[in-house]
C-alpha cells in the first residue's frame, strides 16, 4: 500500500472513530444512570485511542524476489498447511510433507548448546539406522521455537511425532519435526495434534508455495528456489523452501530450510553432498551474528526419477546434482540474507590474500557482522574507515602496509594510505545502490572467503522490540 494512500485510509478510520465516540456519548448523557454515563464514555475513550494506532501495514522487503518461482513438482513429495492458532490467530502455522516409502534424508543443524527439543530428536533420529523403506514425515510449526522448555519440549515433540505417525501410518522415528519461534515458551502441542489429521486428507503435491507461507515468523516474503539436471534415463529436480530473516549468524544461520528431490541416492552419500555444500551457503551468510537454537536443514531424497541411481560420486551427473544441490542452497540462503530484518541493502564481503583460511573467514565475519560498517552501509556513507576497523578487531593476521579495500571497482585504499585515485563522490553514488560489493585484500597470501550480509536499520529495532507482543 503506498503511503498516501495509508494516510487516507488512516484519516478514514480516526473519522468513524471520531464519530463513534461522539454517538456513545451523547446516548450516555440521556442516560440517567451515572454507571452507564462511565462505561459509555470508557469506550468513547478506548475508541478513539484505538483509532490514534498506526495502522499496520504488510511491509515487504525490498530486496525481495519479484515473485515466488514455480517449483517443480516432486514425485514422493506432499504437502498440506493449517492455522493452528500455535501463537496467533487466524495464519497459516503448520505445514506437515509426507515422503513416499524410500525416500533418504540428510540434514544439518545449529551448533547452539541451547538446541531445541526438535534440533535434539532429529538429530538423534538421523544419528541412527534408516528404514527408508517405510516413508517419512516432516511437521513443521511456526510461532513458538520448543526451545529452552525442559523436558517439556520432547514430551510436545514425542505428541506431535506421534500423531503424525499414527495419522500417516509410518514409525515416529521417520517423522521429523521443526517449530521457529517465541523462546522459552511450552509449544501447545494439543493444538498441533488437533490439525493432523486434517492436514492429513488434504495432501497436494503442488502444496509447496503454501508450505513456505505456513512456516514464516518476521519474513516479509516465501522463499523458495529450484533446479534440474540431466541424469541418466531422465531428469532429476531438487526444490526447496527456506524461512528465516533475524537471528542469522553462521552455525547453520538462523532458519528453517526443507529441500526435495526425485533422486535415487542412498543416504550417507546425500549426507556427505549436504555437508560440503553448508560451508559456502548457510554458513557463509549473517544478519546480525546470533545464532539460533532452531537452525534445521533437511533434505529428502524420494528416488523417484526415472534416472539411474547416483552411486559413483566422482561421475558427471552426481558432480552436476551436488553443483545443483548448492545452487539451490546458496539462492535459499542469499534471499534469507535479502529478508534480513529491515534490510535496504544486500553486501557480499570478499576477502582475499589471507594467510590461512581462518583467517579469511574471520575478516570476512568481522566485516559482516560490524554494526558500524552495517550502519554506514544503511546511511549510505562510504566510511571505509570502518572495513578498516573491522579487520583489525578480526583477529586474523593483517598488515596495514599490505592491506587494499574496494567498492565494487573502486580502490578506495591500498599500501596503507587512501589510494590517490580515490573519488568520493564516486563512492558515494555507488553506496546508494541495492546490491554492494565490499572487497579486502591481506595481500599475505591465496585464502579467500566470501560471505553475504546486509544493512542494519531502524527497522530491525523496531521488529525486535516487540517481537512477543
């Protein structure tokens, strides 16, 4: 809604608020009755101050996607989503996906040692034996993390689980459960339990762009990216949803993420695929440096393509799924980073010439993470004083005489002094774009890293101040 456009519609509702309060009130002074003169004029009061609120607007980041893509269907895959009332009323905020007898799951999970009840038991699930054979289950639920509840938070898990394996007709060790959001809170899993069966009857295999929806907390928008190879006697398609938005630091970063596809592939080797893709995608990607007690990544892989199996890693179709594999993975990961809490700006930080690997990476966090820099970043002030700053508080070896920091194409600094050629207005003028580049060289050695962040606003206090109300 433009502003405009909210100014008028607001100037509407304090006008009949207005004229509310004044009907109330002058039924209250023909009343004779002192008690109801009082409680007319509570509501005449309550009315109008309900009518000096801003309205609240849905605001959508605007680093957003230009829509939501079309994701392939995946044969094996189902979905169905449900207002369950888990904190708030009248939303979308379970999403339970049936997968086909079969399927093989991998997954990755936050290093938080304040892991949710749902982080612990799908890890100590996939830490056991695969009976791939008799389906599986994913429940997800938004609005409340089951996290820091004692052993409260596995009785809600083992509810849930238990239902959707009773509802499904699978073992609850093949049932897989999520929940985002409000810390320190019991989940209400009766409320979840109530739905199941419900979600049950409603299976859709193209229920994806619902399922996105349903497992948001502050995202502006559904996330979601897909791809295709060529294998051996067909195709094979990966799709996936992601949510997050605060809380994203590496270790996995904050969110939930849920990627599908039709591959015949044993689960070991999807494990191992995932796990070489986590360092250059969700965990090369921050918001604001916390990490997140719910951090969950799955992947299913249901083998129903009618591609031959991937069994030898080093051949050139299991190369081309695990490029495809990590391409989905970073788009998932870049448009959490574009959802970032009132982000105006999407960064990739590139860091090269560091001495050890290490070293690069925590250049590159130290930059992306800096409230300074993120700052300078959303006032679009080319302060590279700040990178400056950010790499020596790093920790990583660095010499100030070696040192060069660019924007975009610009040198900004080399040799340890401003370089000659430095233009500020040029700077300047490339701050105000949406997406920024902001490169270090250590000139110390051949490491590099590359990560991706974005601005720090207003915005993100506003959000975070009244995240629970």
């Amino acid at each position: 809604m433009a502003k405009n456009d909210t100014s008028k519609a607001m100037k509407k509702v304090r006008k009949a608020a207005r004229k509310f309060a004044e009907e109330v009130l002058s039924h209250a002074e023909l009343s004779s009755a002192g008690a109801e003169k009082k409680k007319a004029r509570r509501k005449a009061e309550a009315a109008a101050a309900t009518a000096a609120k801003p309205a609240k607007v849905k605001i959508v980041s605007p680093l957003a996607p230009a829509s939501f893509p079309q994701l392939p269907v995946i044969a094996g895959v189902e979905f169905a989503s449900a207002a369950a009332g888990v904190r708030y009323q009248g939303r979308t905020d379970v999403t339970m996906v049936r997968l086909a007898p079969g399927t093989t799951i991998a997954g990755a999970f936050t290093k938080s040692s304040t892991r949710a009840a749902s982080v612990l038991d799908c890890q100590a699930k996939l830490a056991g034996r695969q009976d791939s054979a008799a389906g599986a289950a994913i429940l997800v639920n938004s609005g409340n993390a089951n996290a820091f509840t004692g052993a409260e938070g596995q009785r809600g898990v083992d509810a849930v689980a238990g239902a959707v394996a009773k509802a499904l007709d699978i073992p609850a060790a093949r049932v897989f459960t999520s929940s985002t959001g409000v810390i320190g809170e019991p989940l209400p899993a009766q409320k979840i339990v109530d739905v199941v069966d419900g979600l049950r009857d409603a299976m859709d295999a193209g229920g994806i762009r619902d399922a996105a929806e349903a497992i948001m907390t502050t995202d502006t928008f559904p996330k979601g990216a897909w791809a295709e190879i060529a294998g051996e006697g067909g195709p094979i398609r990966i799709a996936g949803i992601a949510k997050g938005s605060g809380m994203i630091a590496p270790d996995m970063a904050t969110m939930l993420v849920y990627i599908f596809t039709d591959a015949k592939i044993a689960a070991p080797a999807l494990q191992k695929l995932v796990s070489r893709q986590l360092d250059r995608t969700f965990n090369a990607i921050t918001v604001d440096s916390d990490t997140s007690t719910s951090d969950a990544l799955i992947v299913a892989a249901t083998g129903k393509t009618t591609a031959a199996p991937i069994t030898d890693m080093r051949s050139k179709v299991s190369r081309e799924f695990a490029a495809a594999l990590g391409a989905v993975m970073l788009d998932l990961a870049q448009q959490v980073v574009r959802d970032g809490e009132g982000a105006t700006k999407f960064v990739e930080v590139q860091v090269t010439g560091a001495a050890t690997p290490a070293d690069a990476h925590k250049v590159a966090m130290a930059i992306a993470n800096s409230p300074l820099v993120k700052t300078a970043i959303a006032g679009e002030d080319a302060n590279w004083g700040r990178v400056v700053m950010a790499v020596g508080k790093s920790g990583a070896h660095a010499d100030r005489d070696r040192l060069t920091i660019r924007f975009g194409d610009m040198i900004l600094a080399r040799d340890g002094w401003r370089d000659p050629g430095y233009d500020e207005a040029a700077a300047s003028a490339y701050m105000k774009g949406d997406n920024l580049v902001l490169g270090v060289d250590l000139g110390l050695g051949k490491a590099k890293r590359t990560v991706w962040t974005c601005d720090l606003t207003h915005r993100y206090i506003d959000i975070n101040a009244d995240y629970r109300s």
